[in-house]
C-alpha cells in the first residue's frame, strides 16, 4: 500500500476549524458537565426541530476523553421516566455519590399544576435511570421551581439550589433524595445579585445587573488550582473567607449573558462579582452555563443557537477552554465558533460508535434496546469528522462497518483531513433488506498515513433519498 505524507502544517491548519456547537445532530441546551473516571460526560436538554417554544420532552449525554470527539448516549431520561411529569423537560443536572448518580430535573407537574424538581438514579453516568421517588423531590404549584444545580460540599454536605425569578436551596441528605429542614430562598438583593426582584426594584432607578435564571452553584478554586497567575513553585494559598463559592446565573433579562456572585457559605451573604459572557450575537436570547475542570484545563460550556435553523428554541451546546485570573476569579469569556483544542489522541484500532464524532452535516441519531444509538438519516453529501485520530499506531489494511439499508443503500468514502481530502478507502454500503437488518461489511484500504490526522466519513449515493444507516466502525 502507499503511504500517505502530510506536512504538520497543513493538517494544523486543516484543525482549525468550527468545532461548537460540539453536537450538531440535534438541538441541545442547558449543559451540565460532570467528570467521571477520566471521561467528561455532558447532560444537556433536547429542543425539539422546528419548535416555536420550549417544547422538551426529554433529556441527552454525550460524553469525550479528548474534547473534540464526542460520543451521543441517546436519551436515557424522559418526561416518560416520571409518572407525575407532562411537559417541559428543562434544565437538569447529574452528579456521582457512593457509585450512584443522581439526575436532577425539573418538569411540569401534574400534581400541583406547576412546575417541579424531581430526581433520577442510576449505576452509571449513562444508566439506565429510574425515577428515584415516584414522585417529585420538591413541588408548591408554583412555576419558579426550574433548573436545578447540585453540589457536594468539602465537608460531605451536598446542595442543591434552583429558581426563576428568585434561588431557592435545599440542604440534601446523605441519600441526596430526601433533604433536611425546609427550602429556603437567598434574599434577593441589589448587593448579592446586582438588583433585587422585578416587584423591589424601584422606578426610574439604573441596576447594574439581575439574577434570572439556571444558577449554577461551585466551589472557588484555590491558586493551586487556578492555572493563569499562579507562578510555578509558589505555595497554595486558602479560598477567601468571603468567596469560598461562586453561583453563575443568567442574567439581565431578555436576551441574557452570564454573571456571577460569590459567598463564604452556600447560604451566603452573596455579593455579586460581574459578568463572565457578556451579551453577544449567540443567536440565542437565553443562555445557560456549567464549568468543570478535566485533565489539567478548565472548561465553561454554554448554549447558541447557531445551527442551521436554530435560534431561541433551538439553541446548541458549546464550550470554550479559559484560564482563571491569579486570584481565583474568572476571566471574561467570549464564544467562539472554534471551540477547543484536543486534550488526546483519537485511538480508531476497536470498535467506534459511529455515533462519536466531532463534527457532522445533515446526520442523525437514534436508538432502540437492541442496537442502542446509531446514525440515521443519512443522504449524499453527508459527512462525520472526527478530530485528531492517531492512524501512526500500526499499518492500516481494512475499514469495517455495521450498516443497514432499506433499499439502495450507498458508499462510505474514507478520507483525511478534509472532504476533499485524500481518499484511503471506500466501502460500498448494499441494499440490506430493512433499515434494522444490520450487515457487517469490510473493505479493502488503497493507502495508509503517517501520522494524526482528522478523519472523514463521507456519505455517497443517489441524491435525495435517505441512504443507510450507521451503527459502528473499526481500522484493522
């Protein structure tokens, strides 16, 4: 076979391309990131395509360990999950405890009439999950009862806040589904969160800022652990006294940006700090924030509404790298179409999930008990990028795919770097019998690389109609 030589120059710049928003199969919202076992995982709500309000039936994860190529968990969790829940599957989180994980949510209850924090368990940071109550955790009729975020404190203490228009909190105990003493409310105050609520605020008065909604509740790193400012060798220092937490929030009103505050106790005194996102063309008149740190960086994900026929109810998951300031604070930080930079290697010797990818067009997913998640909808000209994949490991001979085809299926060009790229391979897709009646077929590959390259997956056949589908794929 001949073998294939790229300059490191042009693969680098063939890289620098968009990468957010980092799901482009279906409309995401509402980011959560958790890290498990050295993976990131990613919880996120579902706008439904064509939606003309916040119409969320379900919710997704997604999942990487290099940044850049992430892998579609389906929908584990659903308005479906929850006897008592009809409508409006809107911001959740998921956070691990004693080798459980705990989904909290929020939805439309038809017990009160309003809308309701409730709670999910499962073995594993993609389940399956089970309504852990029956029932929700918390409900009054009230309709503020949206977005919850959970923290576990130093001490073991675990927290869980949320609200619209006001914060509301809740000190949960040790089995993180049941709680202690009843819910509280942060005072909303023109000094904890730049103005207070709507109904205080006084006429014809200049507020600096507003708290409205999807708090976010975190612990402040310490200098050791914030990356900018701190010089190498010097001693860690202690969390202030007075911002051992930080709450980010929405804010503003509509359209919103990012904010932040800080207190020495979740309870607080809270005082605000400022803005984080500032207002900017998102295309998105909501947005929503998570922060996690994973192998040595730090990660602020936010949504847009940047797909192609998204806006404010179709809005998409994104995250941008940042550097904290020396003190602990965060820096301003802006969107970018590029998003960020691979923390490894892509390793395609095993099985991949075809439904792990980087980039794509015009795909999408679905999932069954039997297959679980696989691409679907897939027409000519269609394509799936992943980034950064490490083909220098040993020689390249075959490309093998589980597929299945209704009718005429179509081909599987495989190409680096670019779809016009070379071509190392192509797989010609059959006529399989049924969109569920899955082959699995090998091809020859014509050349090899040397080095890392982005990888292609190009879609061909007649044009217009739906092609294959695409289950998982492996080099040998």
């Amino acid at each position: 076979m001949r073998r294939l030589l790229l300059s490191a120059a042009c693969v680098a710049a063939m890289g620098m391309q968009a990468q957010n928003p980092f799901v482009q199969t279906w409309f995401t919202s509402d980011p959560a990131p958790m890290v498990h076992n050295d993976r990131m995982y990613v919880y996120t709500g579902h706008d439904e395509d064509g939606a003309d309000f916040f119409w969320m039936q379900e919710w997704r994860i997604y999942s990487t360990d290099d940044m850049v190529n992430w892998q579609d968990h389906g929908s584990p969790l659903a308005l479906e999950s929850f006897s008592w829940a009809d409508d409006r599957a809107w911001a959740a989180q998921c956070i691990e405890r004693n080798g459980k994980f705990y989904w909290y949510i929020c939805a439309h209850s038809k017990l009160s009439g309003g809308m309701a924090i409730g709670v999910a368990v499962g073995d594993t940071p993609t389940g399956p999950f089970r309504d852990a109550l029956g029932k929700p955790l918390f409900e009054n009729g009230s309709w503020d009862h949206i977005d919850p975020t959970v923290m576990i404190d130093d001490d073991g203490q675990a927290w869980l806040m949320w609200g619209n228009p006001r914060v509301y909190y809740l000190k949960l105990n040790p089995d993180m589904i049941s709680y202690e003493g009843e819910v509280g409310m942060l005072p909303m105050t023109e000094e904890a969160f730049g103005s207070p609520v709507m109904k205080e605020r006084e006429a014809g008065k200049t507020y600096k800022d507003s708290y409205v909604e999807g708090p976010w509740l975190m612990r402040k790193p310490t200098p050791a652990t914030a990356q900018a400012g701190a010089k190498k060798g010097k001693k860690a220092g202690k969390r202030g006294a007075d911002d051992r937490y930080y709450l980010l929030y929405a804010a503003g009103g509509v359209p919103e940006h990012i904010s932040y505050s800080k207190a020495p106790t979740p309870t607080g005194p809270w005082t605000y700090v400022g803005e984080i996102m500032p207002l900017c063309d998102t295309k998105s008149f909501t947005n929503h924030c998570g922060v996690a740190d994973y192998k040595g960086h730090s990660y602020f994900f936010y949504h847009t509404g940047k797909l192609p026929n998204g806006g404010g109810f179709g809005r998409s998951v994104a995250v941008e790298e940042f550097q904290w300031n020396a003190d602990g604070t965060f820096p301003t930080i802006m969107p970018t179409d590029e998003g960020v930079k691979p923390v490894g290697t892509f390793n395609p010797f095993r099985r991949v999930e075809a439904e792990t990818m980087a980039f794509s067009r015009g795909i999408k997913t679905e999932q069954n008990d039997q297959i679980g998640v696989y691409v679907t909808d897939i027409h000519n000209g269609d394509y799936i990028k992943l980034q950064n994949v490490a083909l220098d490991r040993q020689p390249l001979h075959t490309f093998t795919a589980r597929v299945a085809s209704g009718l005429r299926g179509g081909a599987i060009e495989v190409r680096l770097d670019s779809l016009g790229g070379p071509q190392i391979g192509r797989l010609e897709v059959p006529g399989t019998g049924g969109w569920e009646q899955w082959q699995t077929l090998t091809a020859n590959l014509t050349a090899t690389a040397n080095g890392t390259h982005d990888l292609y997956f190009c879609f061909v056949g007649r044009k217009g109609p739906k092609l294959f589908n695409f289950d998982w794929w492996e080099f040998k």
